[in-house]
C-alpha cells in the first residue's frame, strides 16, 4: 500500500511548492481549513504547552499567542515543504542573513568533528537544507514511528544532507564525528530513553536527552548552537559557539535549555509547540 500512497505524497509536495508563497501567508485560505481538519490533536497539544509554560500571561495574551503559533505553522508548511523539493539554486536565491557562519567553518577546519545542535523552530526543514548548502552534514534523529512518514522524511532530509544517523546508533555517530564530520541534532524533545536526566524548562520539570554531552566527551568535537528565525523580507541562520566546558551531563542540558529558552523569547510563534514536550512528566497536560 505504502508504494502507491507514497509516490502520491510525493506528488503533492511537488505540487504545494509550485504554488504562489503568498497563498500561504494567511489563514483564511481553503487549504488551510481543509488541513486543519488533520491537525486537531496538534492543536491541543499547543495548546497544552502554551498554557503550561506561559502562566505569567493572561488568557488573552496565550489566546493570541496560541492564533499566532497556529498561523505561522501554516507559512511554515509551505517553506519547509519548498525546503524538500527545491533545486540548490532556488535555495541560493532565497534572502537569508547569516551571522556566525565563521565560527562553523573554523571547526571544520579543525578536523576534530562538530556537533551542530539546534531547536525545533517550526521552520526546521528550510533551516537544515540551508545550512547543509554551506557544509556537508549528517543529520541524527529519532525515527518516525509511522513508517510511511518516516519515508518522506528520509526523502525530503537526504535531499541536503550526507545522510540520516538513528539516534540509537551512537557508535555511528561518534565515528562521523571523529573522523571530522559535521552532525546535526534537535535535543529539545522527550526521546524517553536511558540517556536522558531531568531538567528544567520555562520553569517546569521535563527529561532531557544527555546525548549532546556524551558525544562531545567521548569524540572531543567542538559543539554549536544554531539557530534560525523568519524574519521581514527573509530568514536569519545564527551559529553561535557552545563548547561548554562543563563535564556535568545536568549541567549541559541546563545551560541548552536556557539557550532554547532565550531563543524562543525572540519568536515564541515560531517555535514547534506541536511536540508533547513534558510527556513524561506531566503526561495529564495532553489528556
């Protein structure tokens, strides 16, 4: 079944990206309601996160905030889907301020490995192939548990990077980055497995993953954040060095978080709320 479904996907990715940009800058359009009508749970899951992590705002600001995020997914479905399907050369023509792209080639370099680590902004997709036209990368990630999604991801991610690590292979990873090479990674999530320690985020108990520490331990590589944000007229790709020099794993996840945080405060509607980031803590939240 997959082999008929998939090609048809495919297809209509294809067809999204031909569409005019600006038909996605609005949520009004008929396509958006139609695809909303797949997304309730989504939804609610924002919902859930917003109301968790912002007390501090009135319900009117968090009402807004929700309409926001809920607006810019919709512009996002169009970039990172132009992010899977478009040429190098229409990538290149795109407006994008690079800050920090220095720091990352002096790294590389160095041949010693660099870990790239990086938020999940809902502009994810667009954000990876971007840099992967500066560097050859790697990507590590946590397979789908739809194999079907997980085929179109792989389709669409390959398309920049130099291939795709399980992150339960991290034999494989640390020899990527010994041998020099550069790795991306999203740790902003709740993997729910052994190498993860409880943390603190906008306040709030939640696991997260001890992976970045441990690689950069084990192989020595240098480590940096990256970030990126939609801006007037464009996009912004941000690399700032994050070799933190401290041997705590909790330590490490501390410090991430708090970078995440500062990150989101500049465009909290850009951020990828969809994801049940307190699951394992606070599993009532989602219910």
């Amino acid at each position: 079944m997959n082999n008929i479904i998939l090609p048809l996907i495919l297809i209509f990715t294809k067809f999204i990206c031909i569409l005019p940009r600006r038909w996605f800058k609005g949520n009004d359009s008929h396509m958006w309601r139609f695809l909303s009508m797949f997304l309730k749970r989504r939804r609610r899951i924002i919902n859930a996160n917003i109301d968790h992590c912002f007390i501090n705002l009135t319900d009117s600001e968090k009402s807004l905030l929700k309409t926001n995020i809920w607006n810019e997914t919709y512009r996002a479905l169009y970039e990172n889907n132009f992010a899977w399907n478009a040429s190098n050369e229409q990538i290149s023509k795109l407006n994008i301020e690079f800050i920090g792209l220095e720091i990352l080639d002096k790294f590389q370099s160095s041949n010693k490995g660099a870990l790239v680590l990086f938020r999940h902004t809902l502009y994810l997709e667009l954000s990876a192939r971007i840099l992967a036209t500066k560097f050859g990368m790697y990507g590590l990630e946590r397979p789908n548990n739809n194999a079907l999604i997980q085929m179109i991801q792989m389709k669409g991610r390959t398309k920049s990077l130099k291939g795709i690590i399980s992150n339960s292979d991290i034999k494989q990873c640390l020899k990527i980055l010994k041998d020099g090479k550069i790795v991306m990674y999203g740790p902003d999530q709740d993997y729910r497995n052994k190498h993860s320690i409880i943390s603190s985020f906008y306040g709030k108990r939640c696991l997260t993953t001890t992976v970045p520490a441990k690689l950069k331990k084990i192989s020595g590589c240098n480590v940096v954040y990256f970030d990126f944000f939609r801006v007037s007229g464009g996009f912004r790709a941000v690399i700032k060095d994050f070799n933190n020099e401290s041997d705590s794993e909790k330590k490490f996840a501390e410090n991430l978080n708090i970078e995440i945080e500062n990150s989101i405060s500049k465009a909290p509607e850009q951020y990828l709320w969809h994801h049940r980031r307190f699951k394992s803590q606070y599993p009532e939240i989602y219910e």
